[in-house]
C-alpha cells in the first residue's frame, strides 16, 4: 500500500481516522481495500472520465474541476 502510494507520488495521512462519522471504517480500511480490488478494477476504469468530489472538514462538498497531477496513466478528464 504504502509503497505503491509513495512510487505514485501520493502521500497518505490521517489513515488511523474515520472515514466519517459512524462509518465502521477506517481511512486505511479504504485504502487496504482499493488496493486489494486494483488490479480488477482499474482496467475496467482505464479511459473512463474521471470525477473528483472533494470534502475538506468543515466545508460543503466540491467538484475538482482540474486533472489531479496525480492521475493514473489512462485517466482522462
């Protein structure tokens, strides 16, 4: 997990936290399981536009109008 993040450039923080309130889960439950589903999931996802809904605490929810640097080869926007 981490070290595929890390080769992508991609910082993990916070993983120990909920994803929200009463969620059951965790940040890293989530990331544990995106990466275990990966490699079934993302050639079915390869061309596909991509959607980015952001969430900062204590703010409304927003659309990420722009390609994240960090896109995956294949992601368009």
């Amino acid at each position: 997990m981490t070290e595929d993040a890390a080769a992508l450039g991609v910082e993990l923080t916070n993983l120990d936290e909920p994803l929200f309130d009463a969620a059951g889960a965790t940040k890293r439950d989530l990331v544990d399981y995106l990466d275990s589903v990966a490699g079934r999931i993302l050639p079915e996802l390869e061309d596909r536009p991509l959607s980015v809904i952001r969430v900062h605490r204590g703010q409304e929810a927003f659309m990420q109008k722009n390609l994240p640097r960090t896109r995956r080869p294949g992601c368009s926007g």
